[in-house]
C-alpha cells in the first residue's frame, strides 16, 4: 500500500489540501500489516515478513544518519554493528552534546516488575489517553512492546540506572499513569542514556564500521529518482559545502521547540533539517501539538532567555499550590494550611499531582489567569516539598532528587528544602514533526526520521518519560529492522555519486 492511499473513508468535509497526495479527512497509509493480525502483534508480523540483507552484502549499502541524540546515536551504532556503511553527522562539537543529554527524570518502560499489575496494554492505553486518543495506536504497541528490551539493552551498555536495596532497577511514577513504570539515574537520565549510547557510537566509530562528520549542518537533502539518496552538508567550521550520497537517510534531527522564545531546549536545537526535508516534499504531520511542562521555572525578569525544567518527577513528592486569596503579598512559609489551596488533588483526586502534563499545565495556568499567581510577576504556582520531607526525611529526599535541588537553588537563588519552588508551564517537547509511517518511513521514500524530530506516538500530550523511550526504540529496536527492509530489494542499485561518477567517465 502506498503512503498516500487512503485507508478510512469519512463524511468530513473540508477544503482542499495544498499538499499534494494529501486529502484533509482521510487517513494516510501506514504501511502496516493492517488488518491481517491484530494489533497488538503489527510490530512482530513486520518484522517477521521484513526484507533481509545478508552480512556480505550490507557493506554495499551505505546509510547516512543526521543526529547524534540518542534516537540517531543509536541508529548509528546499531546500523554499523550490523555491518552497513554508516556515516553520521552532527553540528555540536561532538556526538554526546545532542540535546538528549538536557534530559532529567526518567524513561518508561512496561516491564511489570513492581506487583502494582503494570503491563505493555496499560502502557500502550496510558499513551493513547495521554495523547487524547490522536496517537497511531501501532507504533504504541511498538513503543510499549520494544520497551522491555530497552532498559535491558541500555543497562548492558553502561547505563547507571537506580537500584533497589536488593540490585534490581528502582522505578518511579510520571505524570498520567497510576503504576511506577520509570526507570532513572537520579534527575540525569537523559545524560546516563546519552553518554551510554554515545560510548557504544564511538565504539563502532574506533572499529571503523561507523565514520562521523562533527561541526557538520545538514542544508538540504538530495531527492533523485522518487527517492532520497543523500544530503548536502556544511563543515561550520571551514563553511565547505560537500554532497553525500547513500541509499538510506535518517533525520533524526530533534525538535522545533525553540519556535518559542521561552523553551526548555538548548538554544541551537532547531527545526532546519525537518524543514529541508519538509521543503522538498516530505509531510510534516500536526505541528501545532507542542507540550507545555507544567514544571518549568517562570520567567522572572525581561532579559531572560530561555526557560530551565524542573523534572516532573519531583511530582512524585512534592504538592502544587497556590493561596487561596487572589494576589496574597505573604511570604510562602507565612501562609497556613487552611489557607493553601492544593488544586490539582481538590480537582483530580485520583491522580493528584501526577495527573497528565498538559492537564497539570492548563490547570497551572488557569490558576495564574484567575489572580492566584505567586513570585514577583505573579506568573507561578508552588511545588512544594514540606510535606514530603517531613514524613520522608531531608536525606531520602535529597538522594531522589539533589541535583534538581541545586539546579533551582543554582537559578532561583532560594532553596527548595526551606521555602517551596516556583514554576510555570513551559514550552518543551514537540509532538508533531515529520510524518512517518510504521517503517518510519517520510513519504519520500529512504528518507526516515526518529526521535523527536518525527510525529511518531503523536497525541496531544504525550506521556512523560515517552520521550527518551521513543528516541531508544527507534534508534536501537525499529530503524535497524525497517532500513534492511527498504534496502533488501534494492540491492545491485548503485549510490548516486557512483552512478554520476561512472556517467562522468563514459
Ligand atoms: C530539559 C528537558 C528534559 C527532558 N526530560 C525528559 C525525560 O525525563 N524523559 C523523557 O522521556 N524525555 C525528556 N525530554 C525529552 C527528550 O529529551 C527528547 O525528546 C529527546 O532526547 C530527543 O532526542 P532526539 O534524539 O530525537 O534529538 P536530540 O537529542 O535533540 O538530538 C538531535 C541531534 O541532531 C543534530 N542536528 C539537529 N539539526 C541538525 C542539522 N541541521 N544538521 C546536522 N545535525 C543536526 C544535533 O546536533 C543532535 O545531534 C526532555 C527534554 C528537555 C528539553
């Protein structure tokens, strides 16, 4: 089935599209086994009919990979240990500086080995309610079912997940979920998960199976014969411009968060390599679903210029307030108990604090709108950590959480353990991106995406801690499966540059 045939009819009636091949109210294909198995098994029947290449023949096919996060990084490592010819290509300075690294609190994974009665269908229906039932629910499964085997695999590679007294790995609970399905390295997962991942990169950069182009920038990609096969990059260092050319390419570039002036992402992540892509005809698939964090520290002054994330996980321990009277001047610790109002638990009993992001953010906001606003422009809420530790201690919750601590303390200049934080909704994670389909396939053909810069798992909030998940399973468990499927039949066809190079003698 072709990416562009529609595959659910409806009565929707809407103006033309002005991309091409898209018809507003259809359902793009998805290159899935459709209706043959359920499901819950799509990803397994996909993998189990995917096109093979043999171990001779994959040094024949050489794959370029655009980001070193930890959905590229892992691309990479996985297609160069398979044998391919790999190259990947970054503008940081070196591999391990992608964005992923900014990460903090945690990555899901559905492997049920807590009694509290979690599995991969509540981790594939919290991800579909997370994302208000706009999710593909194929790649969910995916997503749910690969995530057992990613924990596994990062542990292997050197990520230093917490423990349990007794050496099994520690979880916690996000936002949207009622099990503790979270896997962490203190407040530093996205660094343990990038470092690991970057470690097993350079290992199959020293074997010579991988070659990296560092100061890198991708400034357009190559589209010839129907299919992408290779893009034009710029050394920022020498301002060359050099064409490469390969059977496959992925851009697993990030995402456009930036787009906001106040975001938690690194100034230079940006949405230039998408846009190429996008420019040359790849679907771009619901770029106004952006998720706003409900823990990010406010904007204090005017000269500010971005915004700095407080992990979600300390959700887990600390309650969201503001006074109950509008404009109340008194200092946090000078308010009395009757006179705070714990809104997310008076209005979400069930979830409390923990209730999905892009509630939490509306109700944050809400709260902020209507006058209760706290700080100095009267733009946040407290996250509270009196009560916790009372009844934990100081020490339980420093060991859960001290380098967030510090990061506040580092930002704000107060300190968390005496007088409560401040936060605001943010702008933090794009949920739409390049369209895919269950390959993670563009609509332009060898042209793939990954991690954030896709719209994979799309939803209107997505899940929190879905998001360093979705990077790994991609990069490591879906890319390396769905490329020699779109390599396969393509064995014998030469390399662009190849071919022109040939031509050139004739
Ligand atoms: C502060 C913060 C905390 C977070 N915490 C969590 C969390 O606890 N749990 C969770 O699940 N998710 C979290 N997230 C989200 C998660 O970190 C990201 O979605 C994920 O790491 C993105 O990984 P990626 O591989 O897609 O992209 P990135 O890590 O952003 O990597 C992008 C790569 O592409 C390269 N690149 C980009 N454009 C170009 C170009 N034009 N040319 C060449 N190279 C290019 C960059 O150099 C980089 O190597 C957090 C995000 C932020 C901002």
């Amino acid at each position: 089935m072709s990416n562009t045939e529609a595959t659910v009819a409806t009565d929707f009636q809407a103006p033309e599209s002005i991309v091409d091949g898209v018809v507003i109210g259809k359902v793009l294909g998805d290159n899935s086994p459709g209706a043959k198995v359920s499901m819950k098994d799509h990803w397994q029947y996909q993998k189990d009919h995917a096109n093979l290449v043999s171990p001779l023949n994959r040094r024949k096919f050489r794959v370029m990979v655009v980001g070193t996060g930890l959905a590229g990084g892992a691309a990479a490592a996985a297609l160069g240990e398979l044998g391919y010819d790999v190259k990947v290509f970054t503008y940081h300075d070196a591999p391990r500086r992608a964005h992923s690294i900014a990460a903090q609190g945690g990555v899901n994974s559905a492997r049920g080995k807590k009694v509290d009665n979690d599995g991969a269908y509540r981790h594939v229906k919290d991800t579909v309610k997370g994302g208000d039932y706009r999710c593909r629910e194929n790649d969910c499964w995916r997503l749910a079912v690969e995530s057992v085997r990613v924990i596994d695999h990062l542990n292997a590679i050197g990520a230093p997940f917490a423990r349990e007294y007794g050496g099994t790995l520690a979880t916690r609970s996000f936002g949207g979920v009622q099990v503790s399905r979270t896997y962490y390295t203190r407040g530093q997962t996205g660094q343990q998960l990038q470092l690991s991942t970057t470690s097993a990169l350079q290992r199959q950069i020293g074997l010579g199976n991988v070659e990296i182009f560092t100061h890198n920038e991708l400034v357009d990609i190559i589209v010839a014969d129907g299919r992408c096969q290779g893009a034009i990059m710029r050394n920022l260092i020498t301002g060359e411009l050099k064409v490469h050319t390969a059977h496959a390419v992925i851009l697993a570039t990030g995402g456009y968060g930036n787009v906001y002036h106040m975001s938690t992402l690194a100034k230079n992540s940006n949405a230039s390599a998408i846009m190429r892509a996008y420019d040359q005809g790849a679907y771009f698939a619901s770029p106004s679903f952006i998720q706003f964090h409900p823990t990010g520290l406010p904007v204090n002054a005017h000269w500010q210029s971005k915004t700095i994330l407080m992990s979600e996980s300390l959700r887990n321990d600390a309650r969201i307030w503001t006074p109950k009277k509008k404009g109340d001047e008194r200092p946090a610790n000078d308010i009395p108990e009757d006179e705070r109002d714990y809104f997310l638990e008076r209005r979400y009993p069930a979830f409390g604090n923990l209730v999905p992001r892009d509630v939490a953010s509306r109700a944050n906001s809400q709260q902020i709108n209507a006058g209760y606003g706290v700080g100095p422009l009267k733009n946040s809420v407290y996250l509270d950590l009196r009560d916790a530790i009372e009844r934990l201690g100081q020490p339980v919750i420093k060991e859960r959480y001290s380098n967030l601590i510090q990061m506040y303390e580092e930002a704000i200049g107060e300190d968390p353990y005496k007088v409560p934080m401040r936060i605001a909704p943010t702008c933090h994670f794009t949920m739409g991106g390049l369209w895919s389909d269950f390959n993670q396939m563009t609509s332009i053909p060898g042209l793939f995406t990954g991690g954030e810069a896709s719209w994979t798992y799309h939803g209107a909030n997505r899940l929190g801690a879905n998001s360093l998940l979705s990077g790994s399973v991609d990069g490591w468990f879906t890319l390396p499966f769905t490329i020699p499927n779109y390599l396969g039949p393509l064995l014998g066809t030469e390399r662009l540059a190849t071919m022109l190079r040939r031509l050139s003698r004739l």
